[in-house]
C-alpha cells in the first residue's frame, strides 16, 4: 500500500469517525431537550398506571417510591436511549 493511500484512507476513517461521533452528540441532545420538556406532556394521564407498571417492574423501577411522574419518565428516558444504542 502506497503512503498516499494509506494517509487517504486515514483521512477518509477520522472523517467518518468525526461525522458519527456528531450525529450521537445531537441525537443525545434532541433526547435530552425531549426529556426536558416531559413535563409538559400530559403522558400520565392520559393512558392508564397498568400500562407503565408492567414496563417499570420489567426495568427495575418502583412507581411508588419515585411518583408516578418522574416513574414514567425514567421508563421514556431509559427506552429512548436504549432505542440509540441499538440503531449505533
């Protein structure tokens, strides 16, 4: 392999590196601005406790002692990251 390609090829992997590495950062921050303006969704009344129980008991969450609220958006949290993770 000549110095020429080796070097372009280099080049070429930093710049993927560098783009990925830019598109995790801003869907990290559309997560965290999402997650930031939870509050002013009315997720928790509009659908009923039993759904988000079984979904906190099969992540290790306890409703009762966070409040439903912050239960709710701990189990959003904890899924929209996950999602991330496996589309990376």
């Amino acid at each position: 392999m000549s110095r020429r390609k080796f070097f372009s090829q280099l080049v070429h992997k930093a710049a993927e590196i560098t783009l990925g590495l830019e598109k995790a950062k801003q869907e990290s921050e559309r997560i965290e601005d999402f997650l930031a303006s939870f509050d002013d969704y009315p997720i928790a009344g509009t659908y009923p406790r039993e759904l988000f129980e079984d979904e906190a008991k099969k992540l290790g969450i306890d409703i009762d002692a966070l409040g439903e609220k912050e239960a709710i958006k701990l189990i959003v949290q904890k899924k929209m990251f996950s999602n991330k993770e496996k589309d990376s």
